[in-house]
C-alpha cells in the first residue's frame, strides 16, 4: 500500500528544483495577491506599503460608478457577439478542416491563427485603416467584428481537437441505420462537441472581455472594461475605484477559465495552449 | 433488450422524407460542394476583414503623407519606408527589439524550471494544481496585470518598501545608474519595463516547454542513464534537444507579444518610443496613416522571418 502512493509520487525533484518551479509560480501570482490587497487600501491616491489600513467602501463607491457598470455592460455584450460569430465560424472550419485534405488546408490554419500570432496591433491598425477606407465610423460593431477575428481561433481548437478523436464509425453508423446528415449532425455529432463548443466558447468570452490593444484602435469613443481601466491610470484621484474593479475583472475572468479547464479536463484538449 | 427502468433510451432518429433529405443526400454525395459550403462564410469572414485590412494596410504604407495639409493622398511612394531608415525611427526599431530579445530569454529562463518541474515531478493534484497556478495569471486580465506592476514598482510601494528592510537600498542605486538597464526610480527604468513584460509574458513560455517536455518518453531517460549517462548528462544530450522546439514555440509569443505592445512602454520604463507606440501616435494624433502603416510592416517582416526560422527547429510541432 505504503509503496503503491510512493509509486505514485514519482521521483522526488531536487530541491533546487523544487525552489525555482515554486518560485516561479509565486512570481506569476504575486502581482494578483497585490490587486486583490491594494483594493481594501484606505489610502486614497498613493500605493504605500505596507497599507495605512483596510476598508470595503470602496466597493460601494465603484458599484455606483455610472462609468464603471457601463463599461462592464458594453465589454459583456462585445464579447457576446464575438463569441457567437467565433463558435459560428470556428466550427464550420473545425467540420471542414479536420479530415479532408485539400489544396491550401496549411494556408487556412495559418489564416484562422495569424490574427492571435501576429501582435494586436497589427490586426488593430490594419482593421482600423480600412474601416476608415470604407468610411466605417468606429462604433459597437466594429470592435465586436475585431475581437471575433482573433476568438475564431480559440473555439476552432476545441472543436477540431474532439472532432479528431470522436471515431468516425460513429457517424457511419448513424448513416447506416437511416439517419441524413442533418439529423447525424443533430443527435450524433452535437453531442459529442457539445463540452468543446462550450469550453471553446468560454475561453473566447473571456479572450474578448480582456482584449485592449486591437480595441483602442477599433473602439472609438466606446469605453470597454479595459479601455476604461486604461484612461484609468492617467486619474490619480479615482485609485481607489479602479483598484476595485481590477479584482473584479481578475474574478470575472477567473472563474469561466476554471470552467473552460473542468470541461477539458482529462480530452487531452489544452485550453489554453494557443491563447 | 429491455429497457431498464429510470433509464430512457434516446428515441432514434425517424427517417425523413421531404426538402431536408434531399439536400443531406446531395450534401452527402457531392463532398467537394458540401466542403465548399462550410468553408464560404469563414473564408469571407477572414478573407474580407482581416485579409483584406492587411491588404489595405500594406497598400496604404505606400500612399503620401502631406505634412503640411496632414492629409493622405493616395499617390504612392518609398517615402515611407525611406523614412524608416533615419536615426530616430532606427533607434526605435533597435530599442524594441532588444527588449523583445531580452524578454524571450528571461522568460525561457524563468520558465525552463517551471515547466520542467511540471512535465517530470508534478503528479496527481499537483499536476492540476500546476496547470492551473500558470493558466489562471495567463489569462488574467492583461492591463490589470500592467496595472498591478506599476503599483509594485512605485516609490514606496512594496518592492522599494523590501529593498529597504533588506538594507539593499544602495544595491538598488547602484543597478539604477546602470546605463541602459536603470532611470532615475524602478518604475522609470528599462529594468523595471523588462520586469513587467517579462511577468507578462512569462506563461505563454512555460505551457509549450512543458508540452514539449510531457511529449519526451521517460524511457528514453531511462536508456540514458542504462547506457551510464548522468543526470546531468541526459538532460543536456537527450532532454534539451527534444525539449528545445517547445522553447521556440514559447519564445515565438514572448518575441511577437513583445514586439508589438504599446501598453506597456507607454506605463513603465524611461522615456523613447517602442514600434508599437510609434505606430499608435502616427495613426492617432498625427493622422499619419501611411507611416504607421510602414512601422506595422517591419513587426510583420520580422516575425515572418522568426516563424521560418522557427517552423525550421521544429517549433510548429510543439505548438
């Protein structure tokens, strides 16, 4: 028994090791710890540590921010029209790539992956220039068509990643036993992407909800959450408020990231590998 | 077989006659027509908005720039790309790129370990908890990150606060007056720039390292040390080189993210333009489309240049 869960912790690191890989993970947290900290901060306009004291006011203050709840409004229903178009989009592409081969399939792939590989600001100018070729004034819909550019993405890698290992007999037998290829796709298909669709699906929400650099070129004067975070920065007087509502924007992303994790978990699909 | 109690099968699918079995029968029979159905409205949606903004970008870097009237008029030119060349706009792309350089190899450094520790030690929960303790601050909202360092980094905030308990003040100062790493505070020094972009970026390292790590088989360790190879040994001549497309894969996001952000260097760090920053301002306050367009051009062709590379070592793989 004693030996089985030896077996099971494998061989032990070295401590060197050990310190370096915790030590890592305490560097990429820290500054997280610091955000969930500053904003019980009484201190009203200076980031003195240690802290002068803890307060929750602040949170009441930012709730009633006008500015603050429309600016969560409108990053919301941004990332809601981006992630429809993007599972529309991601999926056709994952049914038409994932067995065929044809000419210009490697051609594709890059195209579905080049607007997260290439920097933002690439695809922010690039956008931005031709919507002012088109005379295009820069409104909700021309951040919501930016963002789903680069969610395609994210939900064409869920969904091509399940579709690779549901085995094809399944859909052959579907045929077999009288099904056309709409009601194949409805009660066969569906139901095995359904958790990839959905993980998919998260992981470009939360994409769009952060994204900042493609959007200042894109937005306007719209303010989305991060945009507003950003002017932010520049108003010494509001610290208070905006520390709040960065722990409310590392919460509300936080937790459809677990999600997306949960729904993957143990499909072999890395969810977040190709952010 | 019966159907057990509680249990209710799934009714199976009634054939259908009609309009809807019809086009699934020549959907079914034609394979080239149904692929090219599915693909026409991503192939529109990419070909249109973002091929076609790329298009219109690099056509637009050729156009002339009135520096007079601030107008654009669509007569095209070199002039651009001429300008690009001068000292100024050659400091920035230098600047930019040494950042990014750096950037990439702190964070294989940093991440290396991570990601080894994660592939080879970590089991059970800790695998998960692993998994997640670097997903979580990947995804975690990147201006608030930003945001966060500044707050860090600011005099008095907790970084100074610990130097100072440490008595390492002086150590501080000393690294600060370092040309070309220091400023006159942390939050106004290149150092202090390095760092956050460093944080930042940091995860996009470790997931391909450690993918690329998970993919070696231990057996081939294993052999390495049969055949009377040391720890040592077999990392370096065995682990390494099978790891290393992961740490090109990783390195492609740090280098590329790096490259293009404007956030950032407009927060942290000591004054002088980043490409980014250049392109924001010549688009923005100055109007100046065709400019920015061309400094857009040179992060395209670099990274054009590091995906060959890349695709060469095998990163692609990793990805």
């Amino acid at each position: 028994m004693r030996s089985e869960a030896r077996r099971e912790d494998g061989p032990r690191a070295p401590v060197w090791l050990r310190v370096l890989a915790y030590g890592g993970l305490l560097f990429l947290h820290f500054p997280i710890l610091m955000v969930g900290l500053y904003a019980f901060n009484t201190e009203e306009s200076a980031f003195s540590f240690p802290l002068k004291g803890l307060t929750l006011r602040w949170f009441q203050a930012a709730a009633a921010r006008e500015d603050v709840l429309g600016a969560i409004k409108l990053s919301l229903q941004v990332a809601l029209a981006a992630t429809g178009v993007a599972l529309v989009l991601g999926t056709l592409l994952a049914g038409a790539l994932y067995r065929r081969r044809f000419f210009g399939k490697e051609a594709l792939n890059l195209m579905v992956i080049l607007p997260i590989a290439l920097p933002g600001i690439i695809t922010g100018i690039a956008l931005l220039s031709a919507f002012r070729l088109a005379e295009v004034t820069p409104n909700f819909w021309t951040i919501a068509v930016g963002h789903a550019t680069f969610c395609v993405v994210m939900v064409y890698n869920n969904v091509v990643a399940r579709l690779r290992r549901m085995p094809h007999s399944l859909l052959e037998a579907s045929a077999d036993l009288g099904a056309d290829g709409f009601q194949t796709f409805r009660h066969v298909a569906l139901p095995q992407m359904a958790t990839s669709l959905l993980a998919g699906g998260i992981l470009a929400f939360a994409l769009s909800f952060d994204e900042l650099i493609v959007t200042t070129f894109t937005a306007g004067h719209e303010k989305t959450l991060p945009i507003w975070l950003l002017d932010q920065l520049g108003r010494p007087r509001d610290v208070p408020v905006t520390n709040v509502v960065a722990l409310w924007v590392m919460l509300i992303t936080a937790v459809p990231i677990l999600v997306a994790w949960r729904l993957t978990q143990g499909t072999e699909d890395v969810a977040g590998s190709s952010r | 077989m019966d159907t057990l109690p509680g249990m209710a099968l799934p009714a199976p699918a009634r054939p259908r006659a009609g309009l809807a079995r019809t086009v699934a029968n020549v959907l079914y029979r034609r394979r080239t027509l149904y692929l090219l159905l599915l693909l026409t409205p991503p192939l529109l949606w990419f070909g249109v908005v973002y091929l076609g903004s790329l298009l219109s970008l690099l056509v637009q870097s050729f156009y002339t720039f009135d520096d007079f009237t601030m107008g654009v008029t669509p007569e095209l030119t070199w002039a651009n790309y001429q300008a690009l060349l001068d000292a100024a706009n050659h400091d920035i792309i230098l600047r930019t790129l040494a950042m990014a350089g750096s950037v990439t190899v702190a964070s294989a450094v940093l991440g290396f370990p991570v990601a080894y520790y994660m592939a080879r030690y970590a089991t059970g929960w800790r695998k998960g908890f692993f998994y997640i303790a670097v997903m979580l601050p990947m995804w975690a909202s990147y201006i608030v990150k930003a945001y966060s360092w500044t707050v860090i980094l600011s005099k008095g905030g907790i970084i100074y606060w610990m130097v100072e308990r440490l008595g390492l003040l002086p150590a501080l100062e000393w690294a600060l007056a370092l040309p070309g790493v220091g400023g006159s505070s942390l939050s106004t020094s290149n150092l202090g720039r390095f760092l956050v972009f460093t944080y930042v970026w940091l995860p996009f390292m470790i997931l391909p390292i450690q993918a690329a790590i998970e993919r070696v088989p231990g057996n081939l360790l294993q052999a390495a040390a049969d055949l009377g190879a040391r720890p040592a040994q077999s990392f370096r001549t065995v682990l390494l080189p099978l790891a290393f497309p992961g740490v090109v894969a990783g390195s492609i996001f740090t280098f590329s993210l790096t490259l293009g952000d404007y956030i950032i260097p407009q927060l942290v760090g000591p004054p002088g333009l980043f490409i980014g920053n250049m392109v924001y301002t010549m688009q923005g306050s100055i109007g100046n489309i065709p400019m920015a367009a061309s400094f857009t051009v040179v992060p395209i062709v670099i990274i054009g240049i590091y995906l060959t590379v890349a695709r060469r070592l095998g990163a692609f793989d990793a990805l």
